[in-house]
C-alpha cells in the first residue's frame, strides 16, 4: 500500500467515525456533512467499500414504515 492509499484509508475511517460521533452527539447535520465526505472518498478511492452507515439506514427505513428500530 502506497503513502497516498495509507492517508486515504486514514481518511475515509476518520470521516466514518467522524460521522457516527456527530449522530450519537444530536448534531445531525455535521453527521450528513460526514458521512457525505465517506462517500466521495469512497467514490474517489474506487474500492466501494460497503457503507459503516448500512444498519442506520436499515433502521430510519423501519421508522419510516411505522415499525420501531
């Protein structure tokens, strides 16, 4: 692994933890800033890793359908 394919890694989980730390905190809108920052790397480093985001989308869809998380 390259030193610019160790930062970027860096980055990503950073930007992950980052955004899970905003939603445990109530600050929703720094959570969709953060997450979003994951997904353009995710698109720039070419490897679609799967989303650290997956079981909170899982759970807003159950919500959303009227069902409890």
């Amino acid at each position: 692994m390259t030193q610019e394919e160790k930062k970027l890694d860096h980055e990503i989980q950073e930007a992950a933890a980052k955004a899970i730390d905003s939603l445990a905190r109530y600050k929703f809108a720094m959570f969709g800033y953060w997450a979003g920052i994951w997904v353009h790397l995710n698109r720039i480093e070419g490897r679609k890793r799967p989303s650290p985001f997956k079981a909170l989308v899982q759970a807003a869809r159950v919500i959303r359908e009227g069902g409890v998380a």
